[in-house]
C-alpha cells in the first residue's frame, strides 16, 4: 500500500449535528491532495480529527497503517504528521528563529544542532522571513506568520504528512505564491499535503486531485475540473435558489 | 532618626528577604503560566521543604552539612510535586484543551488541607528549628544571621539557575511557547502533559528551596508556609500574573517597603506596608506593573 494516510468512517456529532458523517479518505504517499467543500461542511472538523485536537466518535484514523485515533497531537507529531491552524498559532515573545526551534527540539530532542540550524537557515531564506528571524513573531503581518507556521511544521524531523488548514486565506499574493512554492519544494523532497482551501485557482494549481466534502461527507473525489462540472457539488456551493 | 547608614542598612535586609519573596512569587506565577490555573497549596510546599531540611538536619546529615539538606529539600520538593501533578492536578484539565479547568485551582486547596493535615499527624502541633553551623555574618557595616545571608544567596543562585534553564535550554523555550500557545506547542511536537509535571514540579521546588532556607530564621510547623504564600500573592498582584520580570522586581519592591516601613515607622505593622503597597497598585495599575490589561482564557 502506497496510502501514508487513511481515514474510515470518521464521525463526529456536535449534538443533533453530524459535523463529520463517516469520512473515508486517502492519500498516497507523494501526493498533494486538495479539500474543498462549502462552508459547514466539516472540514475543519475533520481536520481536527485527524491530527488530534479534537476525538471522533467512530471511525479510524491510519498512518503509514498504524492507528494514531484518538492521541494526542505531540504524539501523532511524533508519528510524522502534523498540522497548521487556520489562524495562524505561532508563538508571538518567541523569535521567529525560537519558533522554528520549537518543533525540532520538541521531536529530536538530541543535540543534532548544527542539522537544526542548517535547516532553520534554509527554510528561513526560502520563507523569505531571514530578515526577519530575530524578530519577535508578534511583529510580523498576517501572512508571514502563515508562512512561519508553515516552516515550523516542517522543521520537525520525521514528518511525512502536513495538512495545512485554509493556508493562503487572506494573505498577499506575494506571500502566498512564496508559500505555493515553498509547499512545491517540501512535496519534491517526498511530503505528502492535504491542502483545505477555498482559493480554487492555488487549488487548481498545485493539487492534481481534490476530495469535495458536503454536510459532513465526502461528496465526490478526482480532479478539479472533472468534480467542478458534478451538479451535486455546483449546487452545493451556489445553492438551489440560482437553479 | 534619620541616618544614611539605616538607611542603607535597611535596604540590603530588604533586598535579602525580598528575593526569597520573589522564590514563592515566581513558583505562583510560573505554574500558573504553564499549567493555567492558581496552585493555593505553594504554603505547603514550602512547609514541606522546611521540615524536610528540619528531618535531614536533625536526623541524618547534622548541621555542619545544612547546605546539603538544602539541596535535598530542594529535590524532594521537586519530586513530590512531579508526583503529584499527574496524579491530582492533570485528571481536572478536560478537553478541549484550551480550556483549563477550575476544578484543578479547587484541588490545589484540598491539597493544601490535606498536606497541612499530614504534618500535624505526623510533627504534631510542635515547632522545630533545624540548626545551621554558620556564624554571624558582617554585610556591610550589618552585622546578620548567617543562616539569613545564605539564605540570601541560596535564594538569588537559585534565580539565576531558574533564568539560564528557561532562556538557555531547550527544556525553557519549549515551557516559554507552551506558556503563550498550549496547543500550537503540541501540534509543534510538546508533550505538553510531561512538561505540566516538570513546570509545576519547578514551581513547587521553588516553594521547597524557601521553606528549606528559611526554616532556622521562621521554624517549622504545620502552617508555617501560610505567611510567605500571603506575600507571594502579594508579589503577584504587584507584579501582574504570569509575568516573570513582575515576580523579581515586585518581591524585592515588597520586601524594601516592609523593611523601611519598619525601621522607619513602626516595625509591629510591618505586613501593613505591604498590603498599603498592594492597595496603592490596585488603585494605579490593577493589572500589576509587568501584568497585561487582557489576559487570555
């Protein structure tokens, strides 16, 4: 199996509402997948799932085909997949440098500096943050700590699946085709990304497949341009009334 | 009477019991950076340390090696607060993570029964005083309690370890991002539940090193931490919550304040003048002077 993460019939109830309604998902190695989906339809639930913050109320979650259900996320970090928040949480009295240390010592825990500080300088000059490294992280715009977030996910050792929720939202298009390029470089170096976005054009242009979720399940799956001409999502997304 | 010596003489005792003020202040403040909620049982851990170095003194090292049952009170302290925490304290902090409970803060007050309890079954109601080889000491034109200056500078080497672990180490900038995002640490790889052991364990131990040096000076029985918590919130409210910088500065302000207010005025009030400090900051900044106006959660 090349599939690095499986899901099964995830579910999550809020109540009366099933946010997440037996969402079966997977992703091969290498790949980098987009998730698409109206609003409310449960993709950051299902984020959430997966990566720990919040427990499902059935379902399995697989990676690399071990069970990482249900633990914590420093644990499924250590598992080699880790996540970054639709408001971007960085560590505002740390560096941005500090911040990217973070994750690395976090999960190494060794003295393996000099790879720590090597990758810290890569990433920095790629991010184009390095002028900024020494800054405090609350000082920096919107966008940049998106792309600080980014890094900081990459910087732990080991990690084989980022899922990046809602990456490019609201941020300049400087920054973001900084970002798109810096989400390239880590996919050619064999990181697997599941890209929630509703930024169809980045979508298009760097996720070959997308998954389509709907009131809490997935709706359709394949190509963007072949799902985009699915009636059942057209009328998700621009409703009945325009019909 | 006013003379330049007093008052010099005034402000070195001041600063000497201050930053063992500022050690209670800042186990507070830091546990409640890391762990998110108020540990009201700080008292008896100070009383722990106290009568563990009473027991190691009197019973097993003798008081030429004082220094060394410092040093184990000071660890035992540490280990029974890392104990503790995942036994007691971890069990209240409920999902979603964000949120951490209050039942944790009330748990900390039943702890602190239960440990006052404990000495008195076990010390009875009786107060000791573990004995220390050191001779008066001249600081300055001063002439102190040994057992008060090394007190003194047990307290402020203990700072400076406190300050190189947390800047220094990574052990520090993991508890440091921890403090301002709990969650963003654990997606970043933190097991955040082992550092809430090893934060309030910190914290603890801080409370054990000055109930293990100040016990020749206050003595110890079962509710001899009482005092020193009082002035460590005292600090907290001068220095704002969770403010590191707050706890240093806000325990040497309260113990030179109490001290001149003593030689000064009158020395039967001397507690008067630190709460007369608490109110004057209250009325001008009620966050404290390092406090932020909006704290998070």
């Amino acid at each position: 199996m090349s599939n690095v993460l499986t899901t099964a019939g995830l579910t999550k109830r809020y109540g009366g509402l099933m946010a997440n309604d037996g969402v079966a998902i997977a992703l091969t190695a290498g790949e980098i997948r987009g998730l698409i989906g109206p609003n409310g339809a449960g993709k950051t639930t299902f984020v959430n799932l997966v990566t720990g913050i919040e427990r499902p109320d059935g379902g399995q979650v697989l990676l690399n085909g071990s069970a990482i259900t249900g633990l914590g996320p420093h644990r499924i970090a250590a598992h080699g997949l880790v996540r970054s928040f639709q408001v971007a949480r960085v560590f505002g009295n740390l560096t941005v440098r500090e911040n990217l240390m973070v994750p690395y010592f976090a999960s190494a825990r060794t003295s393996g500096t000099a790879e720590a500080v090597a990758r810290i300088g890569e990433l920095l000059r790629l991010s184009t943050l390095e002028p900024l490294a020494d800054d405090l992280a609350k000082s920096l715009s919107g966008g940049q700590r998106m792309l600080l977030q980014a890094c900081a996910g990459f910087m732990i050792p080991g990690v084989k699946v980022h899922v990046l929720d809602e990456p490019f939202a609201g941020i300049n298009p400087v920054v973001k085709d900084t970002l798109i390029e810096l989400i390239l470089k880590e996919n050619r170096a064999g990181a697997t990304f599941l890209i929630v976005s509703h930024e169809m054009a980045v979508i298009r242009r760097i996720c070959p497949r997308v998954t389509v979720m709907i009131a809490g399940k997935v709706a359709a799956e394949g190509p963007l341009e072949e799902i985009a001409r699915r009636e059942d999502v057209v009328t998700a997304y621009l409703g009945r009334s325009l019909q | 009477m006013y003379s330049t010596e007093l008052l010099i003489q005034t402000l070195i005792s001041g600063v000497m019991i201050g930053v063992l003020y500022a050690l209670m202040a800042l186990g507070i403040t830091f546990i409640y950076s890391i762990v998110r909620m108020i540990n009201w049982a700080m008292g008896e851990f100070y009383m722990l340390g106290s009568y563990i170095q009473y027991v190691a003194v009197a019973y097993v090292l003798g008081r030429n090696y004082w220094w060394l049952a410092i040093l184990i009170s000071t660890a035992g302290t540490f280990l029974i607060g890392y104990l503790l925490e995942p036994l007691l304290i971890k069990p209240m902090h409920v999902r979603p993570m964000e949120r951490r409970d209050d039942y944790a803060t009330v748990v900390t007050i039943a702890l602190l029964l239960m440990l006052r309890s404990l000495a008195v079954a076990i010390g009875g109601p009786y107060q000791y005083r573990p004995e220390t080889n050191l001779p008066i000491m001249w600081v300055g034109p001063l002439p102190m309690e040994g057992a008060r200056v090394m007190a003194s500078v047990f307290a402020l080497f203990a700072l400076a370890l406190f300050y190189v672990v947390i800047s220094k180490t990574w052990i520090g900038l993991a508890l440091r991002a921890m403090a301002q995002n709990r969650v963003a640490a654990q997606t970043s790889g933190v097991d955040v539940f082992r550092f809430d052991a090893i934060a309030f364990a910190i914290g603890v131990a801080l409370a054990g090193l000055a109930g293990a040096l100040l016990a020749p000076l206050f003595l110890v029985y079962p509710t001899n931490g009482a005092v020193t918590t009082v002035k460590g919130f005292e600090i907290i409210v001068i220095g704002g919550l969770g403010s590191i910088p707050g706890a240093l500065i806000g325990g040497v302000l309260l113990g030179v304040v109490e001290s001149l207010g003593a030689a000064f005025i009158s020395s039967p009030y001397q507690n008067a003048y630190g709460f007369a400090l608490v109110l004057l900051i209250l009325l001008v900044r009620p966050y404290g002077l390092f406090g932020e106006r909006g704290r998070e959660a």
